[in-house]
C-alpha cells in the first residue's frame, strides 16, 4: 500500500508543474500578434530591399560588364599588335638572310608561303606579290612606289586558298633604285580560331568582320601596240561578269598599262583604249557601264624591264581589281544594325564604340565596336566583343514589372516563416503540458527533450527533474516495501532454517555412521556419499538463508580496496577458475582508501566472479577495474530505454552526495535481458537453472550496508557490468 506523504508529495510537485507550464504557455492572442508584427516587418524589408538591391546592382553589374568588355577588346588589340610584332621581326630576318632577295627577283608570279621563322604557337603566312599584280589591300589603291620603303606593321587582307583573309602583319615592297620588283608580307589570320581564344581567355564573345572581295583574273595581257581585245581573254571576261552579276556591291577599276615605245601621251591613250575594250566586252556581257571605272597608266618609265618576254607582257597589260561601291564593311556587318553615331566613329573617326543597345543576329548585347585600320587609313575589318544581355543582370531589371508578385511571394514566404516561428514556440510547450498530465495521471516515465538554452529549454528541464526527484520517490517507496518483505521473509527464513538444519545433522551424521559400517560394499558406501554431499550442498543453501536473515553488521575500517581484489583473484584457484577464462586488471593507482569491511567486500568480490564464470560458460574474459568514481549529477537524465539499472538506497537518497571510489566488473558473457534488471537482486530469482537466487541479493544487502552503490549495466549478447561504489574513508576515519 503506498505511503500517503509520497502520494502528497508527487500530486504537489505536479499541480506546481502544471502552474508553470501555464504560465509560460503563450496566449493565441499574442501569437497572432507576434506573426502580424513578423509578417509586416518582413514583407516592407523585402520590398525595400528587392528595390535597391536591383538598382544597385544594376548599376554596378553594368559597370562590370563593360569593363569586362573593353577588357576583352584590349586582350585582343594586344594579340593583334603582338602579331604585327612578331610577323616583322620575321619579315625583318628574312631580307637580311643572303640571297633571299636575289631569289624574290627571280619570281613572276604570287605565291603563298610558310615563313620558316616563326613565334609562338600561330603559323604565320608569307604572301609574295611581282610587280604588276594586285598587292594585299592595305587601304586605297596604293601604287608600289608610294608604299613605305621600310617594313610596316598593318593590317590587310588578302587571298589565301581562294578565301579572302585578314591577317595582322607586316608589309614591305622589294626596291633597287628606281626598279620595283614586287612586294612581300607576313601576316597572321584574324578568323575564328583568333576569336575563339580570346573568347576563352575572358569570357566575352567575339566576331571578325572583315570586307570578302571575291578573287578573280587580275590581268589581261594584249600583243604589241594593239588595242584591240586579244581572242584567249573572253574566258577572263565571263569569269569577272559573273562574279560582278552574283555580287551586285562590286565595282570593277581597269587599269590600262602601256610600254614605254613612244611618246608619254601616245602610251597614256594606248592604255586607255585598252581598258576601254575591257569595259565594252564587260558591258555586252549585262555589267552595268557605272560600275566599271576605267585608269590609264601611260608613263614613259617602263614597270618591268623590255629585254625579256616577260617585261614586254607586264608592260602590255590591263590591271583588274575588285571594289564595293559602298562601305567596305557593309557586306560583311549585315547582322549588325548600326546607328549613325557608330558609323561615325568607326569609318570616320576610326575610334571604338561602346553600345548598351548592340544587336547581332537579333539578339540583344552590350558590346564594344573595334575598327581595324589598314596602312592607307582604310577600315578593313572590325571586332565585335560583346556579351548577351539575357546573360546579365541588366536583363532581369524586367523585375521592376513584376514587383508586386515579389510582394505577394514576400507575404506568402514571411507568412510561412512567421506560422513556422510560432509553431515552433508553442509546439513544444503542448507537448510538454501532455507531458505533465502524464506525469499527475501517475505516468513517471515521460522525458522531455530540451535541447534548447531558451525559456522553454529551462521549463523542460525543470520538468525532467521534476520527474526524476518523482522517479526517486517511486523507488524508495518500493525499497521500503521490498525492505519490509525482506524483513518478514528473513524473520521466517531463519525459523525455518534453525528447523531444517537440525534433520539435516541427524541425517548426515546417520548416513556417516552408515558409510563407517559398510566399508566393504563399495555400492551402498557410494550412495551414502551422496547423501552426505546432498547433505551438505542443502547445509549450505540454509546457512545462506541465515546470513540472508541476520547479516553480520560490516566491520567497517580504512581499506585499500585494490588489495583486497588481490587477494580475492589469488583465491580463484585453478580449479575454480576455467582454464579458457582471462582475466584482465586496470587498477588505478593512488586512490584513497574506502571505508568497507574486507572479508564481505571479498565475499561480494567472490559472488560476481563465480556468476560471471557462469554467464560465459567458463570461456571469455573478465576485467576488473578500479578508479576514482565520478560525481554523479544532482538530477540525473533518465531515459526508459537505457540498458543500465541502479536499486535505490534509502541510505544515499537522504545523505549529501561523498566521494567514492567505483570497481568495474566486466564480462563478455551472454548478458541479462532489459526487462529482468530490475529483478535480478530480488531474493529466490535467479537467471540459472542451479541456486537459490540468493547470491545477487546478498551482494546488494552488503553494499547497501557499507553506504555505497550497485549499479549494472547489460545487454543480451553483449555482457554484463556491474559498478561498486565505495564511499572514501575520511580523514577522521583514517586515523
């Protein structure tokens, strides 16, 4: 029957609990506010915010962008004047190596070659023009005299392979005197595998444009004085007419040339006549008379020298040459509509442009126009670097439009974050209020887990105490229930073992007296040694019911507890101890000595040995320990699925925690199932089909005598523990 003052206690501390938790628990009035205030706040932080993070941001990512940008178009000027560089120092090299020039002269017609100097990685290309044939455009129609007689870095286009190519190089025409004998120059590509790089290095996208003329015949060569159209130049003719019918922007010059046989007047009419025939022969073939400009070079100092077949024939001929009667560009930039003021500044002004509105193909950039500029002062190419607005966070300024969905969304998230908030305050406090309705209903095993510093983190903890000191109250109240049994148990215990052992003496000294008498019957002398070993095996099951009953009062004194575990291995003999057991000792050194009775500490040593041989099957290892015991907490947690299980003392439920040293006891036996912890010092239980399950009781009735703990720990399968507690001798105690 339970003690009233405990039912009093536990209803008291769980009517102060409920009290608490009612006090703590928020109102809904007040959570509806404080997600209000939070909904309200969030939603104007995130307006104002989304605001000027887009504006900023804006602008500074515009900035970013052209300066990555007109970085890129740097990188590739850098490229560009790094070739011109290299593509002289080449040029340079090669006029200087003997012979090279005397070979040029020799050569009549145009070639391309592969310089064998080179730098860098890039092929360069090494272009020969003879005099008399069409020079790689570096801007107007140059005649070769007027060309700087030094080598030029430029630009300039040319054919190579039949396609039209801008290539970055150097320039120089090959002069002795007053005789030109043609010009050479090294250039390297600016096409797609040039953009293709520097796209890699910055990021940026790049494009070449560039004027594509297409090549044709470049002379027509006439015999003698004669103005008249040779017969083999009406395959030349069709082949410019339909060049000139496929590309309506083409413009064709004629250039008339004459010998120097004559008079300067007669030779400037004779050229001119024979670009007229040109013309005429072009026109009756469907080209447009204004698209055809004709010259007449009728200087008296012969382009070649007439002491060859070869001279005669240059200084006989008609010069063709492909041009656009509109910017030279136009055909090349179609997919880049461009305003007025760019057109300006890169035909005119020859200087960059940088446009937010840049359009190619039809899609939107912020790009950078870079005119490439040829030795004469022609445009002959552009770079387009640019970077696509739907890739730039310009491009998402589109937000400004849909700035009340950002609100709406702002709302919904602030909404869900405010309900999530408050869920979270009060949520924990139910579940902690169920808890304590557990706890007056008489459910002791609730633990609320408070992992947080906050007010509800210390209401829960509070509780876990709560429920702990409840816990305590429980269990000393079964103690002093189990003490009270144990007392009437151990009041008829000794009656009856005073009863029993009386027979039992006679019966054993009857079967001695027996076993005397027949000395020669082995038979009968065996069976009445087994009475005797009965006999003595139920002699001692009483004298344990005995100790039991009335045990000895501990004869308390200053010990080494670390010798006394000595002593107590040395007596496990071999013949006790299994020869397939080991045992293993970490004794710590220097601890204090316990107040504790030697000979029962030995006796409770001896108890949980024998048992461990037993729960191993005399096959395993038993370690032994000792160590300073840890200050156990005033309110320990206390969880019902921990595998551990500690009686309680009515002894050390009332006195102020001392100092103690604790012996482990281990073994890797077969364990003790959770659910039997509780029983296994109950007197009469036992986990073994031998004994009278008095052993583990005796071992708690003496440590519970020596003021100290019993606690054990075990899982099926994994062994037992079993942690004496001792308390320290004081120093009065000491001596």
């Amino acid at each position: 029957m339970k003690d009233d003052s405990i039912d009093r206690a536990i209803n008291e501390i769980a009517e102060n609990v409920l009290l608490t938790a009612q006090r703590k628990l928020l109102k809904p009035r007040i959570q509806n506010k404080l997600i209000f205030a939070f909904v309200s706040t969030a939603v104007v932080s995130i307006a104002l915010s989304t605001y000027f993070a887009v504006w900023i941001t804006s602008l500074l990512t515009e900035r970013e962008i052209e300066k990555k940008i007109r970085e890129a178009n740097a990188v590739a000027l850098s490229i560009i004047e790094e070739y011109e560089g290299q593509a002289l120092q080449s040029l340079t090299t090669l006029l200087e190596k003997p012979g090279f020039i005397e070979t040029l002269r020799k050569e009549k017609v145009s070639y391309v070659f592969t310089p064998p100097i080179m730098s860098g990685s890039e092929i360069p290309i090494g272009l020969w023009v003879p005099s008399g044939q069409p020079l790689p455009a570096t801007g107007p129609p140059t005649p070769i005299t007027q060309l700087p007689s030094t080598v030029t870095k430029t630009v300039m286009t040319a054919e190579v392979g039949g396609i039209q190519t801008l290539l970055a190089g150097a320039v120089v025409p090959v002069i002795e005197g007053d005789r030109s004998y043609g010009t050479i120059a090294i250039g390297y590509a600016l096409g797609k595998s040039f953009a293709q790089d520097i796209e890699i290095i910055t990021g940026v996208d790049i494009r070449i444009f560039h004027e594509k003329i297409p090549a044709g015949p470049s002379s027509i060569y006439f015999e003698g004085s004669s103005a008249g159209l040779p017969a083999d130049a009406h395959e030349e003719i069709e082949q410019i007419a339909k060049i000139m019918l496929n590309k309506r922007e083409l413009m064709l010059v004629v250039e008339g040339h004459t010998d120097s046989i004559g008079a300067e007047r007669d030779n400037y009419r004779l050229g001119r006549r024979r670009a007229e025939a040109v013309k005429d022969a072009l026109v009756e073939a469907g080209i447009e008379e204004f698209r055809i400009q004709t010259i007449s070079f009728g200087e008296s100092r012969a382009s070649a020298p007439e002491t060859s077949e070869e001279g005669l024939a240059l200084n006989r001929r008609v010069e063709l040459e492909f041009k656009t009667h509109e910017d030279p560009l136009v055909g090349a930039i179609k997919d880049l509509p461009m305003t007025s003021a760019i057109k300006q500044s890169i035909s005119v002004h020859k200087q960059s442009y940088y446009d937010q509105g840049a359009f190619l193909k039809g899609e939107p950039y912020r790009a950078i126009y870079q005119p490439l500029v040829g030795y004469g002062g022609k445009v002959l190419g552009l770079i387009f670097a640019g970077i696509p607005r739907k890739y730039t966070f310009a491009a998402t300024v589109t937000t400004w439009y849909f700035f009340p969905l950002i609100l709406l969304a702002g709302f919904a998230l602030a909404s869900a974050i405010g309900y999530t908030i408050s869920r979270g305050i009060s949520q924990p406090i139910r579940i902690l209020y169920r808890k304590v309705l557990a706890v007056a209903y008489g459910d002791l095993d609730q633990h609320f887990d408070a992992r947080t510093k906050d007010e509800i983190g210390d209401l829960g903890r509070a509780f876990n105490i709560m429920t702990m000191k409840l816990h305590q109250l429980r269990e000393l109240e079964h103690e002093m229930q189990r003490r009270n049994r144990l007392a009437a148990l151990g009041e008829l215990s000794a009656g009856v073992a005073h009863e029993i052992r009386n027979p039992l003496g006679i019966i054993k000294n009857s079967a001695e007296m027996l076993r005397d008498r027949i000395q020669d019957d082995a038979k009968r002398r065996e069976l009445t040694d087994f009475i005797v070993e009965e006999v003595a095996r139920l002699n001692k099951v009483v004298t344990d019911f005995l100790l039991f009953a009335r045990p000895l009062e501990p004869d308390l004194e200053p010990v080494d507890i670390n010798t006394v575990l000595e002593h107590t291995l040395a007596f496990l003999k071999s013949d006790s101890r299994p020869d397939q057991v080991r045992i293993e000792r970490k004794l710590a050194e220097g601890l204090p000595k316990v107040l504790a009775d030697p000979e029962q500490c030995r006796q409770v040593f001896l108890n949980l040995f024998m048992n461990a041989f037993q729960a191993m099957n005399g096959k395993g290892t038993i370690s032994v320990e000792t160590r300073p015991s840890p200050q156990p907490p005033l309110f320990p947690e206390r969880t019902p699925e921990s595998n551990d299980y500690s009686p309680a003392f009515p002894s050390s439920s009332v006195q102020e925690p001392k100092k103690m040293v604790d012996v482990v006891i281990s073994d890797t036996g077969t364990g003790i199932q959770t659910e039997l912890l509780p029983r296994i010092f109950d007197p009469f239980f036992s986990t073994k089909d031998e004994g009278a399950g008095l052993g583990l009781s005796l071992v708690h009735k003496i440590i519970e005598n020596h003021n100290g703990r019993i606690k054990v720990t075990s899982k099926p399968g994994a062994g037992t523990t079993f942690i004496i507690s001792l308390p320290v001798a004081s120093n009065e105690e000491r001596g």
